[in-house]
C-alpha cells in the first residue's frame, strides 16, 4: 500500500505579545517543528504529514492559534512512499 510524505514549511508572523505563547501551542501540534524566530515576530515552522488533508489541517489549526496574524507557505515537498517506509 502506497503513501505519501508532505514536508512543508511556513512562516507565521504572530503579535508581538503572544509569541511566546503561540510557540508553546505549535509545540502541541503533530508532525509540527519551529525552527527559529525573529526579532520581527516571524516564525520558522515545518510540517511533516502524511497527506494532503493532514496538511491542511495543520495549517488552518496553525491559523486559529490566538495571536497568529498570518501563515505563509514557502515550500511544500511531497514524496511516494512504500507503507515500509512511513515511520
């Protein structure tokens, strides 16, 4: 059975209030990675699903974190895997 790996990585600008608490909800997120910040409330964050929907999904619960002004998809790499492969 075949499956697909999604590495998707975004920037999320937040308030400048609520960085630290929206850091903290990211961390709670499946399959969800911050890998840095900015000094202009700019966060680093990738994403690794197993399909489509399960990014999208990541995305729009990313959106509704409290604090979060905007998400932007940067880049977005989808691979076929053998269900021996999936870890």
């Amino acid at each position: 059975m075949a499956s697909e790996y999604h590495i998707s990585s975004l920037v999320v600008q937040v308030l400048p209030q609520a960085q630290p608490t929206v850091r903290t909800a990211l961390s709670t997120l499946d399959g969800v990675e911050v890998h840095a910040d900015t000094p202009v409330h700019k966060l680093v964050v990738t994403l690794e699903c197993r399909d489509r929907q399960t990014t999208q999904a990541r995305v729009d619960a990313i959106r509704a974190i409290q604090g979060v002004v905007s998400t932007v998809l940067v880049y977005q790499q989808v691979e076929p895997l053998t269900e021996e492969e999936w870890i």
